[in-house]
C-alpha cells in the first residue's frame, strides 16, 4: 500500500507540474452568445493593432475589447467558411475560404480571386504575406498575389500523387517556404522570371509548421517532429518526436513559452498543450479550457494575452500576466500566515505548513502531531491541571476534542516564537516547525504586548495579561471594568502601544502597562471593528466591520485623519485590510479595492483572483498572500500597484438615426470615419455604439456622457451603447468619461460632433425673408396710412375752407346789419349829412370786405386799413369821440406776414357795442401788433370801457362774432392752443390777446 501511495504520488509530479505549482490563469470564453458569428472557429490572426480577427464557418469577426463586428458574404465576402487570416504590408486583410476563393478587405469594400482570376482552387487553406505579395495555398498548389496590381501568378505544381493540399508557410533568409499535408516541405524560387516550386524535404503528413530561430515544429498525426532547420537545408535530417495528438497551431509568448492548439481528429487528446523540454504538456484545465478541439492560437504581446480558438466552443481567451498565483494547496482551508525569514508558515484547517523560498514544503505539522502533543502534555502535566482547574473551568476546555475535529484560530509571531491558538488550547512552535510548548487554555484571540507581555481575551469573562507566559503567572482584568477588552477580533502592536479591537466596544489600547477604552473614555464613539493595520506613515488604518475604512494618527493626540466612506468601496463586506506604501487594500466579497488619494481599482477574477471568500491576509515583502477555503493567493504588489494602461482611444462603431443604420459608406474598418455629423431637424434620435481601445480588461469600465460641456453627466453605465432621442435643434459635442476601475482613472473623450439643422422656419434665411416681408408689409401700411391721412387732411382742409367761407357768410351778414341799424339812426334822427357820409364810406367798406371775403388770409397791412375804415365809420356814431391808435411792432412785417381775413373786426365791434356809453369821458381804443417768437405774432385790443362788472354782464358774453372767430382759429390753427385771452381789469377796461401762427 505505501508503494501505490508513493507510485501515484510520482506519476502526478511528472504527470502534472502545473498541478504542484498550483497556478490559475483567469480565462474567458467567448461565443455566440457574446455576439461570435459561428462557435466553429477556423482561424485567429492579430493585426498590426493588436486587433483580433476571427474566421469561422460562417463569416468573419473583428473582435476588440470584448466586441464583435461581423462580415459575411453580405457585405462582399467571398465566402463564408473563413479558413485563415492575415495582413499585407498595404494594411488590407485577406481571407481564405474553403470553397469560395480568397478576399482580399481594404477597410469598406472586398476584392475577391477565384479560380475565373487564375487561382489554383476555390478551397484555399493558408494566406502569407512577404514583401509586395500574397501567397496563398490551395489544395491543389500555392498562387502568388500582387498586393498593388492584384496581378495573380501560379507556379507550377511539382509531380503528385494526391491533393497538392498546401498547409503552412514561413519565411526563412527573404525566401519563402511552404508544406504540404502529404508530400513535404518546398521552396518557393522566385530569381526568374517566373517562380518555381522545389522540394526541400519529402514529408508524409504535415498539418502545421512553427519556426523559431533554427528550430522548426512540424505537426504530425498524433506527434510533433522536431526539426533543426539549417541541417535540413543541408540535408542533414533528424528529428525528434515530441508529444501526442495532432497540433494545427503554434504560438510563442515573451516568456519564451511555446503553446500548441491540438485536435486529436479521431482520439479525444486534443486541448492546449506547452511544449517544453520536448514535452507536450496539457495545460487546458490550468488556462479554463475545457473543449478538446483546438485548431489556432495567438498571442498579444501587448496585454500578455493568448487567444485559443476551438471548433465548438467559441474563443478562449487567457491572460499571462501572471499577477495572481493560486495555489490550490489539496483543497485545505488556509486559516493564518506567517514568517520566520524567507520561510512562511501556513495554518490551516488540517495543521500547519512550512514552504521555504521556493515554495517548496519542507516542513508540515498534522493536527493527529497537535492532539498527540497535547495528550502527552497531560499524561506529563496531571498536577499542574489540576492545580489550573479553576482557570480551565473558565475556558470550558474539552480535552476528549479529536484531531479531526481540531478547530485552528490563528498563528501569533513572539520573538523566534509561534504560537497557535485552537479549541484544544494553545501551541508553541519554535522557528524550526516543532512544538515546544503547550497552554491549556481556550482563547479565540491572543496575542502580545509592545513589551513582550502574552494576551489571552476570555469570551465573556474579561482579559488576562501575562507577565511569564510559560509560568501562567497572569493577572485578570473583570467584564465587569470599563477599560477591559472585550470581544477581541484583532490584536496590533504599533511603536509603544497595543491596540486592540472589539467587534461591539470599539478600540482598546494597551500603553503604561494599562488597558484602556477609547469608547468608555469618550475619545472615539466607533464601536464595531473588524480589522486594523499600519500604514507607510505609522498612521492606524481601522475598518469597521460593515461600514467605512478610518486613517488615524494617534502617537500624540486621537486625530481621525480620513474616513473612506463606505460608498468608495466596492462589496459590502469587508474581509481583510492591509496597507502597502501610500495603497490601502481592502478585500470585499467583490475582490480586492486598491485606495489611493480617493481613487480605488478593484482586483477581481478578471485578473486571477478566482477566489474573493478571503479568510486571511497577510504581507510579506512585496507580497501579499490571501488565505481561502480552497488555497491561497501570491500576489506581486509592485505589479498589482504599478500604474495600469487604460483607455487610449475611443472609436464609433455603428450609429443609427431614427433606428435607421446609417449607410455603410460612412464607415471604414469598422469605424464611423468622420468626427461630426450633420442632420435634418427631423432625424433628431441616435443610436451610438462605440468601442474603448488599449485598455486591458473590458469588463472594469463604465461609461457616462453629456452633450454639453455644461451638462451635467448621465449616470455610469456598464453599456458601450448611447441612446439620445429627440434632441433639438442645435450644436452638441458629445462627450463620453470612461471609468477604468483596474486602472483608477478617469479619461474623458470627445466623441462627436452632432449638429442638428433647424426647421426652414427657424433658420436665418426664412427668418430674414419674414422680416423682410413684415418690413415691406409695414412700409405699406405706413405709406398706405400717410397717403390716407393727406388725403383726409385734403378733405379735412376743404371742409375747413367750406366752413370758413361759411363763417364768413354768417359774418359779413352780421356786419352788415350792424351796418344798417347805424344808417336808420342816422335817418331816424334826420341827420342827413351824417347819413350820406355814413352810406359812403359804408360803401367803401363793404367793397373790401367783398374782396376780402373771397381770401382764407390777408397780411397785417390789408387788415389795419380795413379796421381803419371800419372804426372811422363806427366812430361816427360816437362823433368821433373815441381815440383810437395802432402800434406796429418795429419786427413785425406787415407787408408779408398774413392772418385769417376779418379776424380783429368782431373784437373792435364789440369794443363800440359794448365798451362805451354816451358818458364815458376820454373813450380810446388801442390796437397793437408784436412778434412774441418767430413765428407768432401777438394781436391786442385794449379799450378802457366799462367796469368789470358792467362787463360782465354785457361785454363778450353773447357775442355771436367772437364765438366764430374762435372757431375759424381752430380750424386755420388747429395747433394754436387757447390763441383768444380776454382779460378784464378791476376798474375799468378790456384787453383782447390774440396770438397768431404766422
């Protein structure tokens, strides 16, 4: 029995190294499911921008960073069996197809070659660029491709006796070389002036060809040969055969590791092999693949990626990079860490281990080895227990416990000491892996002070300190004490003090060989923790257990110095907390959050870490070592906390306005090729897909956009896809901020321009047509107006003039009645003379009143001689007792200036009506004419009649004379405001005013 034990445990240390390595590698598997056109995958290529090509049996795909785009014979392919890929020097991709010719792809439309241009056959298996030309190989023989002319060459086809089926090619001193499935390895000849083919090695059964430096892997049914190239040019042929199963692709990675893609056909040993050493060594299950029909691999020397593709399962894709080791470590239950030097010291749920530096076990301790030395502990010890009965009482220590059912706490470092605390009490074990001494106590957490003194916490019966762990010799601090830990979780030494943390009571702190509470004592209210460290600075780093993460400085005075907020994290849960330099880690169910300066990268499966259930942390070095349920994690912290490559580059894939794609023709490889995009005001609604580039892991981003700079942004979204319905009219710039949570930064892009026309009737050429429309319209208007106000004016005056003429009419009857009742009492009184004289110059007057009646104006000259005649004939019935006196104005032009006809006279009647009686001693009569502005002259009529009184029953107030004057004043001046003041003086006398626009 012990030799099978020893034969199994020999087959896997040859059989499977990387299961004694332990090593995961993160992979993901791709399929139709994510968007692949077909899960048969014929063949991978990575173009000059580490771009991934993809042909399967039905189309090609383009995938970058998680996305696919997919042509087909749709879009110009010339058929959809896509059997390989790869680029000229020109950048344009070519495509061989089993059964429909090769197409060659220059980023919007295909070119495609066929048997009807020259090529040897339809079903194409290979294309391989050097220099200026394609080479592609058929299954009846290689045909040579131009890439600027597309002039197509065939050489002529060697002497065979099956299908000259041409499988692989490779360049070899600027000469290309190419194999067969059944007839070998050729040379292609092109020094004439026609290429020819000559043999190089006559091979049955070559699948796939890989050269590296001199050394050339040929593929066989079921074995790789090994070839040194050179000796084979020199016909010197010897060969290794290395492996099993048939392998059709070869990759090398910068470790210098080769991988081969192999499909066994007809046997079920196909999958991803390393070979090494002349090895085949299966490493699919360690890279997550899990199908057995492999036909391609590549690499991307960019990320330290390697890209499987399978025949039934889509596309594997496997990082390198190698930042997280897992070790799987027989499935155990890793509980603590430590280190004494190089070597570390694993407790697990199983015992304890020892790795030296090289990870190799060199020591390991059972928990049957911790059951037997605590058993001869107490075969040894009877006294002593039972001289300790009273404190083991307190523990409730079960000594019946079997190993199997051994419960391990924790590991303490003291000195060159370990001790290890489990649920049959508490272990020493010296630097070398041996157990020295046994305690018999039970203790869920213990540890030791800054000055060297041991710590056992009691559940639910206070604290014990021991001044000589090994004499027992303590002292017990009561439950019952404010200061005295309780619930202790974690136990830290930093400088000159000891802190403790409880899970309900808050921070505890050991100095001046005294325990006190920050709780009870009122320094920190925080009561439940779960985790403590140091930082680079001295500084405690506390987590609460569901909430946030603390930085304290409490070597002088407490001083909280940051509180990351539980919404920083990522998870909900924190498990472990560690600090490294100026990075706080701290581990969620979600993985690992890296916080620096307010910005956190999660590590999570994406990068290795398989397994976030974390039940221990620890640093060594540069390392950090995470224990699981299942094994444990390395991780190389400079590498985990250099600075990531995050998003470069920010690419539009496909837009579609109104849910309508936009044509084709605006794209080129895959890429809305334009930067702005110009559209009618009702195509307002837009699809975008876009793709971030150079970025290593798709699954850490989260996008966000605005439209405006002055926008606030959307809220994250894991989605590479904008929809933005029914905008207005208008400019945006379209911005779109990517979040990189492996790298910790924020990169903002400026995606595109979208300018939105308005509606005709909001653009500037309608708009200033209106204008110009309501411009004109109201020019009309205006002239259609003012042409109807002249000629109302016209009408208005001639209606003026009408009642002018009329007034006049009503006047000049008036005077002469006045006129003719002057005459009768002339006849009556018999006065014959006076009535002759009177008749006469009446005659006069009336002849210039007739031949002023006919003028709407006059000048002041005009008026003063007919106010002459007129107050002479008056006067003649007083016996020209009346002094009258005219005063012109030294300024007034009495020749040109004109005022309305007759307009003084019924003011002067009035005057020998009214003013005077036949008693009124010295009666005169002034009559004045003044320019009082330039264009108005001031008329006066003053008399020194009768008294205001008199007046004012009789002066003016029925006169029919006056009352038409103003009227015809207000139709001639409609602008002269209140142009008549009569004014009557105290005593006696009347002044008349009238002011007059001349």
């Amino acid at each position: 029995m012990r030799f099978l034990n020893k034969l199994i445990l020999f087959l896997c240390l040859f059989s499977f190294p990387y299961l004694l390595l332990g090593q995961y590698y993160p992979s993901k598997n791709y399929s139709t499911t994510d968007g692949l056109p077909n899960n048969a995958v014929r063949s991978l290529f990575l173009d000059s921008e580490n771009i991934l090509w993809i042909g399967t049996e039905n189309g090609v795909s383009r995938m970058e960073n998680g996305s696919f785009s997919n042509l087909d014979e749709t879009d110009g392919l010339g058929h959809n069996s896509c059997w390989d890929i790869n680029q000229d020097t020109n950048g344009n991709m070519w495509f061989a197809s089993y059964g429909g010719g090769i197409s060659k792809y220059d980023g919007k439309k295909f070119t495609v070659f066929t048997i009807k241009n020259g090529l040897l056959a339809d079903k194409t298996r290979k294309v391989f660029p050097f220099k200026n030309k394609m080479y592609v190989g058929t299954e009846q023989g290689v045909s040579i491709i131009d890439i600027n002319t597309n002039k197509l060459v065939t050489p002529k086809v060697p002497p065979h006796k099956e299908d000259f089926i041409s499988i692989s090619f490779f360049e070899y001193n600027d000469e290309v070389y190419f194999a067969t499935i059944f007839d070998g390895l050729f040379k292609i000849d092109e020094s004439g002036i026609k290429p020819i083919i000559i043999p190089i090695l006559f091979h049955i059964k070559i699948y796939g060809l890989a050269l590296y430096g001199t050394t050339l892997y040929s593929s066989n049914e079921g074995f790789i040969n090994k070839f040194n190239l050179e000796d084979v040019l020199k016909e010197k042929i010897s060969t290794v055969k290395i492996g099993k199963s048939m392998v059709w692709q070869y990759a090398k990675d910068k470790q210098n590791t080769i991988f081969a893609a192999a499909w066994g056909v007809y046997k079920p040993d196909g999958g991803l092999y390393k070979v090494e050493n002349d090895k085949m060594i299966d490493v699919s299950e360690y890279f997550g693949i899990d199908s057995k029909i492999l036909l391609n691999v590549v690499y991307d020397k960019s990320k330290d990626i390697l890209y499987v593709g399978s025949n039934d399962k889509g596309i594997y894709e496997v990082r390198l990079d190698n930042l997280i080791d897992y070790n799987l470590f027989d499935a155990k239950s890793v509980i603590d860490f430590e280190n004494f030097g190089e070597q570390k010291f694993i407790l697990h749920n199983k015992g304890l281990t020892i790795k030296n530096s090289d990870k190799k076990i060199i020591k390991t301790i059972s928990s049957l080895n911790f059951k037997n030395f605590e058993l001869n502990f107490l075969k040894k010890g009877n006294k002593f227990v039972a001289k300790q009965g009273v404190e083991l009482r307190d523990f409730e220590l079960d000594f019946t416990i079997p190993a199997s059912s051994i419960e391990f706490y924790e590991i303490v470092k003291n000195e060159n000491s370990f001790w290890i605390g489990s649920n049959i009490g508490i272990f020493e074990i010296n630097s070398l892996g041996n157990i020295i001494n046994y305690l018999p106590k039970h203790s869920l957490k213990i540890g030791f002070t800054y000055n060297g003194k041991f710590i056992e916490t009691i559940t639910y019966a206070g604290t014990r300190l021991y001044e000589n762990v090994h004499s027992l010799d303590n002292k017990h601090f009561s439950k019952f004490e404010k200061n005295t830990p309780q619930y202790i979780v974690k136990i830290l030494t930093n400088k000159d003090k000891t802190y403790l943390i409880s899970v309900f009571n808050g921070l505890y702190v050991y100095k001046n060989n005294q325990f006190h509470s920050y709780l009870a004592e009122g320094i920190w209210n925080e009561k439940k923790f779960k985790h403590i460290t140091v930082n680079h600075k001295g500084q405690l780093v506390l987590a609460a257990e569901f909430g946030n993460v603390f930085i304290v400085e409490d070597s002088k005075d407490f001083k909280i110095i940051k509180t990351i907020s539980k919404k920083e994290i990522v998870g909900n849960t924190i498990l472990f907390l560690e600090s490294y330099k100026d990075f706080i880690l701290i581990g969620t169910e979600k993985g690992i959050n890296l916080y620096k300066d307010g910005v956190v990268r999660l590590i999570d499966k994406e990068q290795g870490l398989k397994d976030a259930a974390v039940t221990t942390s620890k640093i060594f070095e540069n390392q950090l070592w995470l224990g699981t349920k299942k094994g444990y994690f390395t991780i190389n912290l400079n590498r985990l906390t250099a600075p990531q490559m995050t998003v470069s580059e920010l690419v539009i894939s496909t837009i579609a306005i109104n849910n309508i794609p936009i044509s084709s023709t605006n794209y080129k490889w895959f890429r809305f090729n334009s930067k702005e995009l110009i559209c009618d005001y009702n195509d307002n609604s837009f699809s975008i897909d876009f793709i971030p580039k150079g970025h290593a892991i798709p699954n850490k981003l989260k996008f966000r956009y605005r439209l405006k700079n002055t926008d606030r942004w959307s809220p994250y979204s894991e989605k590479t896809n904008l929809f933005l319905p029914y905008l207005p009219y208008g400019s945006y710039d379209l911005e779109v901020e990517i979040f990189d949570s492996n790298a910790g930064k924020a990169t903002i892009f400026k995606l595109l321009k979208i300018h939105i026309e308005p509606p005709f009737w909001m653009t500037w050429w309608f708009i200033a047509l209106v204008v110009l429309l309501v411009f004109n319209v109201l020019v009309y208007l205006i002239f259609k107006s003012k042409k109807k106000s002249r000629e109302k004016a016209v009408i208005q005056k001639r209606i003026a003039e009408t009642k002018l003429e009329a007034l006049l009419s009503q006047m000049n009857p008036h005077f002469t009645f006045n006129a003719m009742n002057a005459i009768q009492d002339y006849i009556i009184s018999n006065d014959i003379d006076n009535s002759l004289k009177y008749i006469g110059e009446f005659a006069k007057l009336i002849r210039k009143t007739l031949e002023n009646s006919s003028k709407q104006t006059i000048t002041v000259e005009e008026e003063i001689e007919y106010l002459k005649s007129y107050i002479m004939i008056e006067n003649m019935r007083f016996d020209n007792r009346i002094e009258t006196e005219f005063k012109i104005g030294g300024d007034v032009d009495v020749y040109h200036s004109k005022i309305p006809t007759m307009l003084l006279q019924p003011f002067v009647e009035n005057v020998f009506v009214h003013a005077f009686n036949a008693s009124h001693p010295a009666p005169k009569l002034i009559i004045s004419f003044e320019m009082v502005s330039k264009n108005v002259l001031e008329c006066k009529i003053i008399d020194n009649g009768m008294s205001l009184n008199a007046a004012k029953k009789t002066k003016f107030h029925h006169s029919k004379g006056i009352q038409l004057t103003k009227e015809r004043l207000s139709l001639l001046q409609n602008s002269n405001v209140n142009p008549i003041n009569i004014q009557l003086t105290e005593n006696n006398g009347t002044t008349v005013t009238i002011k007059l626009s001349v």
